[in-house]
C-alpha cells in the first residue's frame, strides 16, 4: 500500500512537471535566472520548504525519543528497586529483632 501511494504521488509530480514546462525568469536582488521550467522553480521552493520545516521538526522528535527512551530506563531501574523493596528481607540477613537482643538486660 505505501509503495502505491508512492506511486501516485511521483506520478503526479510527473506530470505536473510536463505541463507546467514553461520558462521563466527569476528575479532576486541582484540574482538574476533566466529560461528557468516553472515546474522547477515551484518543485525547488517546494523541497526547499519542506527541508526549512522537516529537519527542525526531526531533530525536535530525534531528541523526544531519546528522552523517553532514557525516562523508561529510569523508570524499569525505579520499579525493580521498587519490586525489591516490598519484597520484604531476605531469609539470610538478620532482623531488627534479631539486632536488638533483649533489651533491657535481664528483662
């Protein structure tokens, strides 16, 4: 299905290109071009803008994911420590009672 549309998508380019063939003159400032295709002035602004927004956008969600990745980590760490916790003692390691003795002496 994501090939198809792939499809579909570069064939309209395709033929918005052909039909929109027709030179044109790019004035900018001093910059001057000549017998430029309009399909390429307006397929070139096009990629420009989507590189202007895409590689902000990104890097915005590169960073995101990383963050989460990181958080889930702490939080796997914070619940294992969590789980053994509430675990209660170990049979091998002594109780506060055990600890204490009697206590006052001769009680």
């Amino acid at each position: 299905m994501k090939y198809a549309l792939i499809a579909v998508v570069v064939a309209a380019i395709t033929v918005f290109a052909v039909q929109n063939n027709t030179p044109t003159t790019i004035r900018f400032f001093a910059w001057n071009a000549s017998e430029v295709p309009l399909a390429a002035l307006i397929l070139g602004s096009m990629a420009l803008g989507i590189l202007l927004v895409g590689v902000p956008l990104g890097l915005g969600r590169w960073w995101l994911r990383s963050r989460v990745r990181s958080l889930e980590g702490r939080l796997s760490a914070a619940e294992k420590r969590l789980d053994e916790r509430s675990a209660g003692p170990t049979p091998s390691s002594p109780s506060r009672e055990d600890a204490r003795g009697d206590w006052p002496p001769g009680a």
